[in-house]
C-alpha cells in the first residue's frame, strides 16, 4: 500500500523539475499505455502540480471505452498533490503548497453562467489542466500544468493534516452537492438512491445530511456495509423488487425523490414508478446519448419531475471544499470509498480492475 502524506513538502522556488515523466496515455478506443512523455511547460499565471492521488471516474472510462476523444490524451480529473513551480504572476500559490485542482472553471459572465447553468459554459467546457497533448484533466501523470484561470478560481488548498486521498474527492462532492441542492430536499422527505458505489454513497450521505430519510439500492451487500459507516442504515436488495420496497417504506405512496447514481437505461423506468405521484427522479450516469422510454402519461397525469443534474458547480466550490477538508476526522472522513490504490505504472490493471467494478471494488485510486 502507498503511503499517504498529510504534512507539507518541503521545497524551495529553484525545485529541479524533470524533463519527463510517466503517464497513461490514452492511444485510441480501450489503449491505454504507460509512457514517458515530456513534462508540461508553464506560462505565466499557471502553476505545475506533481500529482499525489488521482482517482478514476466513470467519465473518464467512457471517454476510453467509446472514442469520444481523440488520441492521445491523459485523462484523470480528481486530482490532487504538490505545488512544484509557479509562474510569473501567481501570488496566491507557491511552491510546497497542497492544493486539489477543478479542471472546469466558467467565464461566469455568458448567458448560461448568469443562469448558473454553468456546465453548458463555452469556458467551462474547455479543459483548464493538462499533462500535455489535448488538454484532459491529465490526473493520470506525474505532473499536471494548471492554466490560468483555474489557477484563479478552481485550485484550493489542502490544509496541514488532511491527506490528498480526502481533497481529491473534492471535485467529485461537488458534483453530487450540486444534484443535491437543485432537488430541494425537506426533512419530510423520503430520497432512493439507486446504486450504492462511491458516487452512490456521496450522494446519498449527501441527501441525509438534509433531514431527509435516505433508502438505498445496489446488488452487494458489501456495498451496502460500507453505506452503513456513513450512516445509511436503510438498505434496499437490488435483486428484489426495489419499487414494492420503497413504497412499503412509505405508507404506500412511493419515494418522494428517486437519484439514478448508476447507468443503465432501464432503470429510469423503475425510479419513475419508485416515486410518489409529484415526485422527483434525478438522472446523475446518464451521460451516454440514446433513447430511454419511461411513461409520458406519469410525467403529465402524475405530476412526476424527471430531470438531471451533470458535472459540478463554481457557486459552491467554497461550501464543498469547508465540507470535504473540515470534515475529515470531523463525521466526513471520505477515504473508506477508496477500495484500491495502485502505482501509476499499473494505471492500465486499475483502469481494467474500474471498468469491471466487483462487490469489494470501490473508488479506485492511481498514486504516482
């Protein structure tokens, strides 16, 4: 196991950074290959970060599996590690610091950021780090350049004691807090994540933390006992009928709010009929286009909402980052979703090993 490391690095502004450095690098449709590559230069107003934890998301298992990207590329987005050089201009950072970086940040000016839209940014839809090439997040490397205004809005820094393994979910809490606020949630109410892997548990801890009464879904009991540390003690058998359950939970009416935390199509049908007439399914993995039908007469006669929610938001980049660094050792401690960690030269065995998630596989983490 590798060892994690909570206190500062001791460096100085004249760090000798390496020419080159490993990385995954992804070639084209499920090639994935380590390689030696140059070490991204910095301009002014960037930073280069050598990255301690990145762990895996099932968008950047997407981009591989599919081609939606062209190659080559390094992917890798919940990042986090060591300040290593700064350019000319940066005064907030310097070198030795620990920080997580976002690699989406809006303009915050266009018509979707004064809408607060901002995923559907022109901005927010470039990506802002890079371990060279395409610029793709680029977690999945030794070093990642930061540009500029992600160096301005979307990098944070990682207090003294908080390991890197806790700060690299930041971005990953953010987006499900996100999901989280625009439903809305009353302490009243009655939320069924569907799906308990790591993205599963955040949003369904997430949706405690209001008041509501959380009952969760998957197939694997072993899931659902790492649900329970985080106080999710209303376990649903996924191989059961989940429908049946979540209205006998609730009087007969069904769950006032349904969260798809997992792909499959399918299953928008059974988080429809989950819920009460005039309640809402939030759709969190479906981010692959096609056609998925679900009952247009529940949508109508039922009054029932189906919406989404899709990548994170800058509004509460500051409430997230106080939530993930202040609650480790405090109640939030996020580093029981990590199941496995491996080296960066075993990138491609933990992008497989992600791929084809078992009970016992959670957060799968690389750690150059």
């Amino acid at each position: 196991m590798l060892k994690e490391q909570t206190e500062p690095v001791e460096l100085t502004e004249t760090l000798v950074v390496p020419a080159t450095m490993r990385a995954a690098v992804y070639r084209g449709v499920n090639d994935v290959r380590v390689e030696t590559i140059p070490v991204p230069e910095i301009g002014a107003g960037e930073v280069l970060v050598k990255i301690h934890t990145c762990g895996i998301c099932g968008t950047d298992l997407k981009k591989i599996h599919t081609g939606s990207h062209s190659a080559p590329r390094v992917f890798g987005h919940e990042m986090a590690g060591t300040v290593v050089k700064v350019g000319e201009g940066v005064s907030d950072f310097v070198v030795g610091d620990r920080v997580m970086a976002y690699h989406h940040i809006p303009c915050g000016e266009c018509f979707y950021c004064r809408k607060r839209t901002f995923a559907q940014c022109e901005t927010y839809k470039k990506v802002g780090c890079t371990a060279g090439f395409a610029p793709s997040g680029g977690g999945f490397a030794e070093y990642i350049r930061v540009m500029d205004w992600i160096v301005q809005k979307g990098l944070v820094k990682i207090p003294d004691g908080v390991p890197f393994e806790q700060a690299a979910f930041i971005e990953p809490v953010n987006t499900c807090y996100k999901a989280i606020e625009l439903l809305g949630l009353q302490n009243d109410e009655t939320v069924l994540v569907i799906g308990q892997g790591p993205i599963g548990i955040l949003l369904a801890a997430l949706a405690q933390r209001t008041g509501a009464t959380v009952l969760t879904s998957d197939l694997y009991a072993e899931r659902h006992a790492i649900a329970a540390k985080f106080g999710l003690d209303r376990p649903l058998d996924a191989r059961g009928d989940v429908v049946a359950a979540a209205k006998a939970a609730t009087g007969g009416r069904g769950a006032d709010v349904a969260l798809l935390a997992v792909g499959g199509d399918a299953l928008i049908r059974v988080a429809m009929d989950a819920i009460r007439p005039g309640g809402r399914v939030m759709l969190f993995a479906a981010t692959q286009h096609g056609e998925a039908p679900f009952d247009p007469a529940a949508v109508c006669m039922d009054e029932k909402t189906l919406m989404g929610s899709y990548s994170s938001s800058v509004a509460i980049n500051d409430e997230v980052a106080r939530l993930v660094l202040e609650g480790y050792g405090n109640g939030f401690d996020l580093t029981p979703l990590i199941s496995h960690r491996f080296p960066l030269e075993d990138a491609v065995a933990a992008i497989d090993m992600a791929s084809h998630p078992q009970a016992d596989s959670m957060k799968i983490v690389i750690q150059p």
